[in-house]
C-alpha cells in the first residue's frame, strides 16, 4: 500500500520565534524535486556556507525524496508533498522555491507555482541555481533545450576580435621577454636526460579539429611505450627537471607558439588527446560542446579544480569548462588569467 504523507500541521508563534538570528538574513528555500540535481545542489550550498540561502528541506511524493535515500540526503527533511505546496511555504516560511524535478512534464505543480510567484514568491530552476552558486553546470540532468534556450553562448564579433588581438599580443610579448628563462629550461632538459627538448602531442582543438600542440619534454623518453594513459600523481614517467617544470607550470610556455598559430587562446578549455576525447565524448553528456571555442594555455576548470587524472575528473572539469563556453567574456578571461598566476605561484595541483 502506498504510503501517504498528512499535510504539514501549521506551525506554533513558538516555532516561528525559534529562527537564529543568523537565518533571518538568509532566503529560506524549499527544493520541489528529491533527485540527482537536488543532491548535487544539496551538496554545493553545504559547502558554501557563505551564500545567502538556507534550505528548510524537500518537497516530492516520490521515493526520491525521502531520508535514507541518498546520504548526502539525509539531514533534509521531507517537508511534504506538491499537492501541499501553499500549505508547506506557509508553515516552514518558504521565500525561494528551487525546481529540481526530472519529469517536469507530468509532475509540475504549474498552476500553484504560478500562484506563489504572483505572490512573491520566489521560483528558480534549479540548474540556474546551480551554476550560480557552484560556477559549473550540472550536465547529468540537464535537458538541451536548457541549453538552447538560455541567455548565455553570446559570440560577439567585437568581443572575437578583441580576445584575438589580446592573445596575439601577449603571446609575442611573452616568447620574447621569456627568451632567456626558455634558454635555461633547455639546457637543464638536455642535461638531466637524453631526449629532444620540446615534446609535441596532438591535441583536439577547435571544431574538433586535430592539432600539434607544443610543450617542453618532461618526461622521459618512451614514456608511453606501453600506450597513452592519464598522468598520476609522483609519476614514475617524470624527470626530474620535468616534475619542476610541471610544478609551475614551466612546460606549457611552447604554447605560447600554439596560441599566435590561432591554434589555442590564453584562455580557454585545456585540449585533450583524442584517445581520451573519443573515450569521453561516449560517456560524458556535452563533451563536444567544449570544442566550440578556442582550448586554452589556461581555463576556468583549472583554476577551480584539481589536475583531471580519471573519467570521473573529466566529467567534473567539463562542467567547469562548460560554465565558460556559456559565459564566457574579456571580463572573465582577465579573472582566470589572475587566478592563474596565484596557482601557478603556488605550485597547485601539479602531477
């Protein structure tokens, strides 16, 4: 027999002064949906402690929703079920509606949702939520036309031509101040192992379309005499000098040569071999879409997340490569171009 859940008793003047004073300052907010993108933005609002909402708990008549569902679950309360919407926002003081619901087509509460937002109430979908609070897209749940119909993919002609002349300019400007410490790196490369000082790899760029991207060998040679695979952490396959090189990001400097090619940008998603790219493109929803704009000596994933060694840190970095491609601007180039000068100080997230 199904279970059913009594409409949520109206609460006490008692409850209602037991609010921190802390939480008065923050958007109450009630998640009408109990699946994966729920958890997802359950998870990224918990680590966010700074934000401006607080999550009272669930609203879904499906299993989904309940408590020992998923743990990342657990410590929301099922607030009650969609039939009871008024009746939930007025007891728990909802302000903020969040829509995470997969089926939206034939569960959607539309006409008390449109009631409640004629009152002021505040309805977003959850994956702008998402990608506002966590800087990336939640891509496992997300429908096409969200993409199509969104306000972002803006290519201005102006913007084109402007990020172009930025890249051109800072390339050649940077081979040619960094002439001596390139000079310097390739005398430490020959002496510390035998081999050729550049290293040149094919990489998928723009379109799709295959190129040979350059960087300084840190690694020995024959290094991937047994196949390609993901780089790990203490590589066996690094040189001495290269694990430096690598540290600060030393060995990525030849692409400086790849981006007055037109090749790469400054910024930009990091191009992947094509072994790899056809390996996730078949298991990563989107994965194309990172080839619509240049690939970047840097990129917003690598500022927000650690070096990609796995399928799974692929998935990850896409959606921070994504956010990108569907917001990118001069403005958040210049942003990640000064983050990168921190990580790269810092030695961060190297293998």
């Amino acid at each position: 027999m199904e279970k059913t859940i009594s409409p949520p008793l109206v609460k006490t003047d008692k409850e209602r002064g037991d609010i921190s004073a802390l939480m008065l300052f923050k958007r109450r907010v009630a998640i009408l949906g109990g699946g994966q993108l729920a958890m997802e933005l359950r998870q990224v609002l918990a680590e966010r402690r700074w934000t401006s909402l607080h999550i009272v708990g669930l609203i879904d008549d499906s299993s989904a929703c309940q408590p020992d569902s998923h743990s990342a679950m657990k410590e929301l309360p099922v607030l009650g079920r969609c039939d009871h919407l008024h009746d939930i926002v007025e007891q728990f003081s909802v302000n903020t509606i969040v829509v995470c619901m997969q089926d939206r087509r034939a569960g959607l509460p539309v006409g008390a949702l449109l009631n409640l937002k004629a009152r002021g109430i505040e309805v977003i979908d959850g994956h702008q939520l998402f990608e506002q609070i966590a800087g990336r897209l939640a891509i496992d749940q997300l429908r096409p036309s969200a993409l199509i119909f969104s306000t972002g993919f803006k290519r201005r002609l102006s913007t084109k031509i402007l990020k172009r002349t930025v890249d051109l300019l800072v390339s050649s400007m940077g081979l040619l101040v960094l002439t001596p410490l390139l000079c310097v790196i390739a005398i430490l490369i020959k002496l510390d192992s035998p081999g050729p000082v550049f290293y040149r790899q094919m990489r998928v760029g723009l379109g799709g379309q295959p190129f040979m991207m350059w960087k300084f060998r840190s690694m020995y040679q024959e290094a991937e005499r047994q196949g390609p695979r993901w780089a790990e952490k203490n590589d066996a396959r690094v040189s001495r000098v290269g694990r430096l090189l690598r540290k600060f990001r030393l060995d990525e400097i030849p692409q400086l040569y790849n981006v007055i090619r037109g090749e790469m940008s400054l910024v930009g998603p990091r191009p992947e071999r094509p072994v790899f790219v056809n390996e996730l493109r078949k298991v990563i929803p989107y994965y194309d879409l990172r080839h619509t704009v240049r690939p970047g000596l840097t990129g917003w994933a690598q500022i927000q997340y650690q070096y990609g060694a796995s399928i799974e840190d692929a998935h990850v970095k896409l959606q921070y490569d994504l956010y990108y491609v569907k917001n990118m601007t001069l403005g958040l180039d210049f942003r990640i171009m000064i983050e990168t000068i921190r990580v790269v100080l810092r030695g961060e997230g190297a293998r």
